[in-house]
C-alpha cells in the first residue's frame, strides 16, 4: 500500500478560520473542520491581509466596489480610502516567501480574502449585478494559478473536501519529487502512481497525458514537459469525481483480482461496487473491500496506487460520499 504521509503538509488559511480576532469587528469565524479534522494532515500558516496593511482590529468595513472582474477594496464610509493595491501588493509578498505552500483556505465572503461570490457595489452603494473575487484572493490565484484554493464554507460539503484534500496532497507529492531531482523515470512512476486517481476525475485527460509522457525528453525539453504535464493533471483533478466515475476505477481495481478471487468473493465485490454507484453505501465500503484483497493478494501495481489511499484514513474523507 501506499507509503503514508508522515509529516503535515503546509497550507495558508485566512487568520480568522482558526480562531484569531483579527476580524474588522475584533470577532473571528474559528472553523473546528479545519483547525481539527484538516490540521491534522495540514501545518496551517495563517494570514489576515487586511490586519497585515495595517487596519486596525476593530476596524471600518470595506467592500468591493466597481467593475465585478477587476474591482477596488475601499472603506465602506470612505469610498476615496482604498486599500486595493496594498491588499495586492500583501498577496504577492505572501506568495515570494512562501513558495512551500501547498494549498490555501480562505474565508467566504470577505472583500479581501473571498475566493467567488463576494457582493461588489456600485459608488451609490447599492449591489452590482454580478459577484467578484477577494483582492488578496485574487491576486493569489493569479500568482498560483496550479495552487489548490478552496473556501471554508464549501469544504464543508463532503466531495468538495476530499477533492480539496487529494489535489493538496498531489501538489505535495509534486513538490517533493522536484526537490529530490526529475528524471524521466520518476516522472513516469508519478504518472503511474496516480492513474487511477486521475481516472477518476477525468478519465480522457489520463490517456492524454500519457501520450505527453510517450516522448519526456532530456534537459530543458523535460522541464517542460513536466510543467505541462503538472498543469494538465491539476487542472483535471480541480473536477470532482462522480459516482460514475469512482465506479469504473472501481471496476477497473477489481479487476486486478480476477484470477485470484473465488465466485463468491467476485460476487461480493460487484455488489458492493453497484450498491456505492446507487448511492446505499459511501465510497469507503469498496475501497475498504479492495485493499482487504490487496493484503490477501499483493499486486506491486495495485500498491503503489494513491487512489486507494490518497489521504489519511484517520481523517474519514470517504466516508460520506
């Protein structure tokens, strides 16, 4: 199986989520899912972009105002006091010293730190026809456009989080493979490790990106193909998987066991794989019959797959969906 992850995993969040007052009214918005349940696979390192420009805690509130793609953060009393630029100026200081993150939380709603569906006004204070993006947000994304950004609100919905969590610890994994040197061969043994993973998410986007890998090359030609390669696989794995497509890897997994399992067992698993795709039993119950052949039938291929444990079983991200 899977080696597991032994050391946390570092992620930005917006100050508030873990319990700091550095709301603009001195309060916080404390998130126990991720100060308990994700802080225990992630080192959290937390910022508050508009405490860090320098408003005070309590503060005047600022809003959004202008054009929804590209609006201004300004004092709500104060439309001439605007805080857009240094609150984008914050974001790029966070991204230069913190190139290690690995993924970012931020908070829902804020004019600073919302990632979509933040309320933008027009100089009359009244609510412009469309939504836009947090200036620090924004900025962020558009530093880090690979980077996994999710809102706390949303990772409270059981498949939103565990896609969270899988692109996060994926982006890990690449990490650590740039640090200890790419080659040819190791960046086909990511690819393979993570085949059914990203079958899962976007089964067209896996042969394609195995045609990428057909030709790597050597030196600068490998770079790039490993940089395309990295932005192709993020981008498909930002598309959660469906119970459709968790069963046909399901089906392709079991696969694997077809010379080895007696009828019944075969029966068993087939009923469990169609009883996850109609929804009577969460993804956790195939997996878990899975890996028990996996222990009884070792397969090299099967073991080394991060779909069959891409996270911490301790945190339960399967078992609600």
């Amino acid at each position: 199986m899977r080696t597991a992850i032994t050391a946390r995993i570092p992620v930005g969040i917006s100050q508030c989520l873990v319990g700091d007052p550095v709301r603009f009214n001195a309060g916080h918005k404390h998130s126990r899912l991720c100060t308990e349940q994700l802080g225990a696979l992630f080192d959290l390192r937390p910022v508050c972009p508009e405490v860090a420009i320098g408003l005070g805690t309590p503060r005047k509130v600022i809003r959004l105002i202008d054009d929804p793609q590209a609006p201004r953060a300004v004092s709500s009393d104060n439309l001439d006091q605007d805080h857009t630029q240094a609150l984008s100026d914050y974001a790029d200081a966070v991204s230069d010293r913190s190139d290690e993150l690995c993924g970012f939380i931020l908070m829902q709603k804020s004019p600073s730190c919302g990632m979509e569906r933040v309320k933008v006004y027009n100089r009359q204070g009244q609510p412009a026809p469309a939504t836009g993006s947090g200036v620090f947000a924004a900025r962020l994304m558009q530093r880090h456009p690979l980077l996994p950004v999710e809102e706390e609100g949303r990772l409270h919905d059981p498949v939103l989080r565990e896609n969270f969590v899988n692109r996060v610890v994926v982006y890990a994994d690449w990490q650590a493979l740039k640090r200890n040197g790419l080659s040819a061969s190791r960046l086909l043994a990511f690819h393979a490790r993570h085949k059914y993973l990203l079958m899962a998410h976007q089964s067209p986007r896996y042969r394609t990106l195995g045609q990428l890998l057909a030709k790597p090359g050597k030196g600068d030609a490998l770079a790039r193909t490993a940089e395309q390669y990295f932005s192709e696989l993020m981008q498909a794995l930002r598309q959660p998987a469906s119970r459709r497509s968790h069963s046909n890897v399901l089906q392709h997994v079991a696969g694997h066991f077809k010379r080895v399992l007696a009828a019944p067992e075969k029966a068993e698993l087939q009923q469990l794989i169609a009883r996850y795709r109609e929804g009577v039993v969460p993804l956790v119950v195939p997996i878990t019959l899975l890996q028990h052949h996996l222990l009884r039938h070792p397969d090299p291929y099967l073991q080394q797959q991060a779909y069959l444990q891409p996270h911490p079983p301790e945190l339960s991200l399967r078992n609600a969906i």
